[in-house]
C-alpha cells in the first residue's frame, strides 16, 4: 500500500546504530487534495533536510518523472547523498 506515515526502524551494525525511515511517496501538488496527505508531505520534506543520507525510489515503470526530478532537487538542494 501507500505509505502515508514516516515508518522509522532503528538497527545496529557493527557497532554502530542507523535510523531508517520510510517516508510517504510525493506527488505533485496539483494532486494533493487531502489534509492527511498534504501533512504527509511536509513530514517527508522535513525528513530530507534531517537525514544524512536520502534514497530516492522511482517507479521503473514511469521512467523518470518531472515529479521525480523535483525530488531529487529537493535532495540536492539539502546537500544529502
């Protein structure tokens, strides 16, 4: 399903300890129409300017999206790899 809540699992390698969070996929805002899901996307871009490292998930399917690419502005602008 669609992930509308940031899930976050803590885990440790090697005796150091990581944070992974599964922020809510974005769409453009022109299709953003509920409440729930415009908060959804304030957390995800809250997310992104805290990480250190951002992975960034395309749909193969779509190819590269313009939507896509204004994430990964996002991520570039906020200087994360």
């Amino acid at each position: 399903g669609t992930t509308r809540d940031s899930i976050a699992v803590d885990l440790e390698r090697d005796g150091r300890e990581y944070r992974l969070i599964d922020t809510a996929g974005l769409r453009r805002r022109s299709r953003v129409d509920e409440v729930v899901e415009k908060f959804s996307v304030v957390k995800t871009m809250q997310s992104i300017e805290q990480c250190q490292v951002a992975v960034l998930m395309l749909d193969a399917t779509e190819g590269v999206t313009d939507q896509d690419a204004t994430v990964l502005g996002a991520v570039l602008d906020a200087g994360r790899a």
